[in-house]
C-alpha cells in the first residue's frame, strides 16, 4: 500500500509540472497560427504519455508470473549463494527440453533464511521452491505442522535417493522435499605421513590404535582434536558409534529395547576416552581453525572430521595429500558403516499458485543428471545416486560411493530420532564429550546423563 501511495504521489507532483508546461505551450499557441497549437499539443500529450506509462507497466510486471513467450517462472529461495551458477545451468537444461519454465534464484544469510521464508509464509506469499532443514529439526517441522510443503511421493521420482537420505527429509510416511547434499563424516589422513612409515587404512578399531602408537613412537602426532568445539566431539562420537557398537545396536536403542547405559556403548565410549593419549597437547583450547591448519601442513596425521574440510585445506597448503576412510568396527567379522547426514532439499510451497511448474523443476533434480550438475558446480557431495562425481577430487569421488553404498541407516546424532526433544543427544555430547576428556566424568557418567536426558521425553525410555 505504501509503494502505491509513493507512486500516486510521484504521478500529482510530474502531473502539475506537465500541467504547467501545457498551459505555457497553449498560452504561445494562442499567439500564433493554429497548426502551431496542434503541433504543440500533440507534442505535449506525445511527452505524458511516454513519462506515465513505465510507472504503471512498472507495477504489474512483478506480479506477472509468465514471460511474453508464456516461459513460467518459478521462484526459488535459499540459503546457499554459491547455488546461483546451479540454477542458471538449469534453466538452460529446462529450455533445451523445450520445457516452458524458468528458475528465478535468490539466497539469503544462512542466519535470516529461516525466519524470513516463515514470515512470508505466513504473509501468503513466499517462493513457489524453497530449500528446508533436515528433519526431525524443528525448522522443517513446523512447515509441515503449518502446512506449507507438498508431500511429494507419487509426483517426484525419489528412487536415486537412499533410504538413509529420504530418512531426513520424511515423517509420517510422507517426503516433504528432493535432497540435493549430502554430508559424510570420518576419518581423514595425511597420506604422505601414511606412506613414509608403511601404513594402510585400518580394518578395525585395534588396528587404528596400532597406526596411533606407530606414529607416536615416530614423533609424529596421531590426531588433531578441536576440543575447543564441543560439536566436532559430538559428531566424532556419532561416526565412532555408527561403526562400533554400530548400527544394530542403534537400532534396538532407537526402539527402546537397549539404552545409552548398554555396556557395549560404555566400552565405545572408554575406547575414545583411551585414544585421547594419541590427541596433540593441549587439545580442549584447540579450534576448527587450528586442526585445518596443523592437519593440511602436516602437523598431524588424522582427523576425525567431514567432507566439507578438504576445500579449507587445500586453499592453505595446495600441496598437501589427503585421503579418507570410515572408522573401523571393533572386530573384522564387523563392517564399518559410514555417518552420512542430507544437508538439505528443495521443497514445494502448498500456497504456490506454479506448483506444476515448480514440480517439472524438482523432477530435473532428482535425477543423476542434475546430481552430477551440482557437484560440478559446487564440489559438493550430492545427495542423488547414480552421479559422477568430477575425476579431479578423488577423495570425493571416495565419500560419494560410500555415502550411496554404506551410509548408516540407524544414527543418533543429526537427523536421527533423538533430536525430536530436549535436551537431545547432541546437547548432551558437546558438552559432556568436553567434561569426559577433561577428566571431569567417567565414560560410566557420560552414558548415564544421555540416558537421563532423553529419557524425559523419549517415548520408548520417557519414565
């Protein structure tokens, strides 16, 4: 209403100047010959006209949803600038399959994404395609719980997805968006430092703690901790636990039948309490941004981390050669899993007035086709099976197959079912992982105040 009263105001004040200057022009007409006056006139309105007509063509452009050659376009909003290039490339992919359609692209700071889509949600307005959190996060919840995404199973071809991805972007037997990356989580190493004194990706827990004690007794450090960041200590416990207890074990505390106080979560929990020996000194005053330093120049030989690292790394020492591997099980009649969590997917508002249209784009980015598009682009893990991952990050190429082929299907940590509540298991971890090193809580203590925590709103464990 504002913008209407501005133009309103624009169009009196240039009305009264042009006013003006027609009544000047008919003041010397009426001083000389008529054609002069006809010429002026038509002159005058010739002027008015043109000046006018851009304010109100102005106006009713934006709320066009079609161009001239009746191309839809579908607005799309995000949190990822880096994303632009993903979608320009689309609309070419679109208009080369003489598919009338066209993706307009805008991101917002990571920090004001959320608050401001829900906002124009709730204004009845907002994109036609918005990206969403993982659930069970409350963020895509109450998207859901307001109905504003369109469940997508029967319109959408999701069979190029996992189950462990579809996992974080389901509920109620309902997927509410197309996830576009993946994250996977493990064990990173030096692999100059790996090759200089023999050694090979361990098969099993004990075989990991033989290459720590080999490259200890060699002066070298092991693993670089950011203990600082109580978050990195959760997630190293996650990926540890998706291998050891592992996933059947994640599965029984999922449905209530074991709990955190299990003693085989106890012992996984006593086993990293051990490996803090092999951690550089002083690592709880440590950060993320010192582990990328000391791991890319070879300061230390592994660490416990996520794909998304290697960019970092390489941009400070260009040099530097690293490879990955999951953390191993307990014993070799075990099988490591891999901790893969979906970093968000493209879904649907239920009050868009172009959901065909915008459901034409989301079957583009289900396929292989676009998942090769967007690691391309970005260097990014997509979430899509079947893609090629470019032959110039090998690494990735690694975690890609693992993220399709041994991705865990049972976690605890993001995206799992003990983030439906508080205090979550996260919470807890990067607190209490911090209180374990420091000495300040037995491994004993640190799964009895998991256990207390989720049991006050866990149904299976709620007292």
């Amino acid at each position: 209403m504002m913008e209407i009263e501005k133009n309103f105001r624009f169009l009196d004040r240039y009305s009264e100047i042009f006013l003006t200057r027609a009544s000047r022009f008919v003041i010397i007409a009426a001083e000389r010959k008529e054609d002069l006056m006809r010429r002026t006139t038509l002159i005058t309105c010739a002027m008015l006209v043109a000046f006018l007509a851009p304010l109100f063509a102005g106006g009713s452009a934006e709320k066009s949803q079609s161009t001239s050659a009746n191309v839809t376009t579908v607005s799309v909003w995000g949190w990822r600038p880096q994303d632009a290039p993903v979608w320009e490339a689309v609309n070419k992919k679109l208009a080369t399959n003489g598919v009338k359609v066209a993706v307009k692209y805008e991101s917002f700071a990571p920090t004001e994404y959320d608050s401001k889509a829900l906002v124009a949600l709730q204004g009845g307005t907002g994109p036609d395609i918005m990206y969403t959190r993982r659930l069970p996060g409350n963020r895509t919840q109450a998207l859901i719980d307001n109905n504003y995404l369109v469940p997508l199973n029967g319109k959408v071809d999701l069979s190029n997805f996992t189950v462990a991805t579809l996992n974080s972007i389901s509920s109620d037997g309902k997927t509410w968006g197309v996830p576009f990356a993946n994250q996977v989580v493990g064990i990173f190493y030096n692999t100059d430092i790996f090759a200089k004194y023999n050694l090979h990706p361990p098969k099993t827990w004990a075989e990991l703690v033989s290459i720590a004690k080999t490259l200890k007794s060699n002066g070298v450090t092991p693993f670089f901790i950011p203990g600082k960041a109580g978050w990195t200590l959760a997630m190293q416990n996650a990926m540890v636990g998706v291998s050891m207890p592992g996933e059947d074990w994640i599965k029984r505390v999922i449905e209530g039948k074991v709990n955190f106080q299990d003693p085989a979560y106890v012992d996984m929990l006593t086993k990293l309490d051990d490996l803090k020996q092999y951690y550089q000194k002083d690592f709880m005053a440590n950060s993320t941004d010192d582990q990328d330093a000391a791991f890319s120049l070879g300061q230390a030989a592994m660490v416990f981390y996520g794909i998304w690292g290697g960019s970092n790394w390489k941009k400070l020492n260009p040099d530097f050669h690293y490879d990955y591997f999951p953390v191993p099980p307990a014993s070799s009649d075990q099988k490591s899993a891999v901790y893969v969590y979906m970093d968000g997917a493209y879904g649907i508002n239920a009050t868009s007035k172009n959901q065909d249209a915008a459901l034409q784009v989301l079957k583009v980015t289900a396929t292989p086709e676009y998942g090769t598009l967007f690691s391309d682009v970005t260097g990014e893990l997509t979430a899509v099976k079947g893609a090629t991952i470019p032959s110039t990050n090998p690494v990735a190429q690694k975690c890609y197959q693992y993220s399709t082929q041994d991705a865990a299907t049972y976690i605890y940590w993001v995206g799992s079912p003990f983030e439906k509540g508080k205090p979550t298991v996260y919470d807890i971890l990067q607190n209490d992982m911090q209180s374990m090193y420091l000495g300040n809580m037995t491994p004993v203590d640190l799964a009895k105040k998991i256990q207390d925590g989720v049991s006050q709103w866990y149904p299976p464990f709620k007292k």
